[in-house]
C-alpha cells in the first residue's frame, strides 16, 4: 500500500489525484491561482468526490464495528472484530487515517482557491462546503484518535498532534461558518446549511453544549420541510423526507462505497462477500412491532445479515450523514429526563412502539442510547455513543485504553512528532 504522511509536501500533490473532472496530473500540485471560476464547479465535484471516497467503505460503518454491533462470518463473538482493529499495524486503520487526511489537503486545497474567487453566492457557497467538510473530516479524526494533527492549511511541516480540545473548539468554529455562508438545500447530496446545522448540534451534543445543541435540533424538527418517514422511505432509495445530507455513493459516478456487498452473502438475491454478520444483541434488540425490524436486519437460509443497504452486489447506496431522526435523539437527550421524554416518545411512536417513561436522568439516558442504537444501527454512531457516555467498558468489555484508536505505526515511523495513543 503507498504510505501517505500528513506532513509530506508529496502527500498534498497526490491528494489532487481525486480532481479527475479538471483531467489533472496526479503527480502535480493545484495552484490556486491558475484555477478560475469557470473551473470551480468541477474542483467543488472532486471535493465531495474525494471526501466521500478516500477514507474507504469501512469509514462509514468503522463505530459499528467497534461497538458490538458486528462480528466477522466465521465468529459470534464481537470482541474478536474488535481486538482484530486494534492494532497499530491494521491496514484499515492505516487507510483511514491516510484518507481522512488526503480528503483534508483537497478541502484545504479548494479552500484556497474559493478565497479568491469574487464575492458571491458562488464563493459563499464553495466555502461554506469547505468549512462544512474541515469540521466533518476533523471531527471523523478527533473521535477515532483524540489528539489529531490539525491542519488549518497545507504545509510540508511535520505536525504534532494537536489536543483534542483545541481540534472540537475548530470543528465548532468552522460550522457555525458554515451555517452563516451554505444557502438552502439543492438536494441531500449537496450541502445545504440544514446539513450544517444538522452537524452542529451533533457537535454541540458531543462537546455538552446541551442548550444549543437543543435549540440547533429542534430548528431542523420545526422545519415543515422535513419529517419522521417511514423507515424503508430512508433506506430503500427515495431517501424520503427526513434526510438532511447524504452522500451519493453513485455507480455511474464510479464510486467504491459499496457497504451491502459487506453484509449479504451469495445465498442472497443481490449477493455480497458476507464479511461481517449482526451480533446477537443486534439480531435480538427489535421488537416484533418496531417498524425498523426488517429493514434493519433479516434472516436468510440461516444466515442472518444486516439490511439497511439493499444492493449488494448489484450496485452502491446512499450513504446517510444527517437525518432528522437523529435531531430527535439529539434533541431528546441534549433537554434530559424533565423535558426530552416527548422528544424521545414521538420518535418511539413514528416506529411503531409504546412509550417509555424513565424516572431518572441515568435512565433517561440509558432509554436514549437504546433507542439511538435501534435507530442507527450501521450508520456510524454506535462506538462513539458508548465512548463518549462513560459507558464502552462496562457493556463492551474493553480496555480503557480502546475508547481511543491506535495511531497507525506507519505514521508514527514518518512522523517523528506524533506518539502513539496510550497502551497500544
């Protein structure tokens, strides 16, 4: 595999590799000025290109794979996925770093370039895109690895890792930029500044900003553009009215995002490789009257798979970054057990199920994350509501040490300035 180092001038050169609409020299760097308005909406295609595709397929399921909800075909224990990714040496999370990191240099690359750009709604919206993306990819960083070399702009510099405080100050900052300069929704797989709205208060949530991160929620629940769906609306194609932004993961646009090929095996209709099966707790936690059940998981010829991405081998889906469902468990947790019950109740009651009345806020709580684990399974969210809760230990069974990633050894062998994460 090409090793790609943060720090090296090389490493931005090639990240212009994605920009194949402008038919660039990979081996070449993009100065900003030689690139002019005309130009612009292919830079900006490249961009969301090489965001959606460079951190790979995993990327996107990488916090269900680490919380339990997973186990590889051939084991039923979970763990055994888990201490498998949990290794300096693992080539999945070496990639990811790498493409969390050469998506970064493209953003920061683009960035430059729609600064120059005349004012307008042109320039505003491919900077708000910018900054909408430079939270996305550092927040993607920051909950994986804690400590992450920020990267405000390209530079050749070796850079240390910067303390995970200062990096979710930046992400914070950088959407409430983009909220101020991103127009409204042109479709769910360009951003909009519902999207990054929708991000802020997931940040703000993450960050214990509980009020804003209510008010930023419930600005999306109160938006008659948007509502709770029929779950099969989200995740059979017509994406419905609840998503918020999506990446498109197109066949025709070639990409590589093919995360159902992971979950169906050749016994199913569209088949797929059968990598990974639905845990036990998974394939037990739905009741028969949650409208979520078959469209989250299902049962073939005894093997059990999850159900989410329909097309297997046929073709990509969609990918679900913001969704309004979310919004209400953000909204729901952020008010806690005195006001965000009817929060919680009405999505509960838009999937089929009778509410719950929790009497303290640990409770509250405890019915938050359940609910959150039933909603999003398979999106992205499962590890990281366990780490950031205090609660990954206790109902994981890991080691202190693996609420954090390991920092891949290729990048530490590079990169004097950066130490691997504790115990690893």
């Amino acid at each position: 595999m090409k090793r790609i180092v943060i720090t090296i001038l090389s490493a931005l050169m090639a990240a212009t590799s994605c920009m194949s609409l402008l038919e660039l020299d990979p081996h070449n760097g993009v100065s900003p000025s030689s690139v002019g308005t005309g130009d612009i909406e292919a830079l900006r295609n490249g961009m969301y290109k090489c965001v959606q595709e460079n951190p790979g397929t995993r990327s996107y399921i990488m916090f269900d794979l680490w919380g339990g909800c997973l186990t590889a075909k051939q084991s039923t224990n979970y763990m055994d996925l888990i201490n498998s990714y949990a290794s300096s040496l693992n080539s999945e999370i070496e990639s990811q770093w790498q493409g969390y990191y050469k998506a970064l240099m493209q953003v920061n690359n683009v960035f430059s370039i729609a600064k120059g750009l005349p004012e307008g709604d042109l320039r505003n919206k491919v900077l708000g895109e910018c900054h909408y993306f430079r939270a996305w990819l550092h927040l993607c960083l920051v909950t994986r690895w804690g400590d992450v070399p920020l990267m405000r702009e390209n530079t050749d510099e070796k850079v240390p890792r910067t303390p995970a405080g200062e990096v979710w100050s930046f992400i914070y900052e950088e959407l409430g930029l983009a909220v101020d300069l991103l127009g409204t929704p042109e479709s769910v797989y360009y951003l909009s500044r519902d999207a990054a709205v929708a991000l802020k208060a997931r940040v703000a949530l993450y960050m214990g900003l509980k009020d804003e991160a209510a008010t930023l929620a419930e600005s999306l629940i109160s938006d008659a553009r948007y509502g709770l769906d029929k779950f099969e609306n989200t995740f059979r194609g017509a994406l419905g009215k609840e998503v918020i932004f999506a990446f498109a993961c197109r066949t025709a646009d070639n990409s590589k995002i093919a995360i159902s090929t992971l979950f169906y095996s050749y016994n199913h209709p569209n088949s797929g490789s059968y990598v990974y099966a639905p845990s036990a707790e998974v394939m037990g936690m739905y009741s028969d009257d949650d409208l979520r059940k078959e469209i989250s998981v299902t049962t073939l010829d005894n093997l059990n798979f999850i159900n989410k991405y329909p097309s297997g081998q046929t073709g990509t889906d969609p990918v679900v970054i913001s969704r309004l469902a979310e919004m209400y468990l953000v909204s729901a947790e952020a008010q806690g057990v005195e006001k965000g019950g009817a929060r919680l109740n009405d999505l509960r009651k838009a999937r089929g199920l009778r509410p719950v009345y929790p009497s303290t806020e640990a409770a509250f709580i405890d019915a938050v994350l359940q609910e959150r684990h039933l909603e999003l399974l398979c999106e992205g969210h499962r590890w990281y509501d366990l780490v950031r809760l205090g609660k990954a230990e206790s109902l994981l069974g890991i080691q202190p040490h693996m609420t954090l990633m390991p920092i891949p050894a290729s990048e530490i062998q590079a990169n004097g300035n950066i130490k691997q994460n504790k115990d690893y």
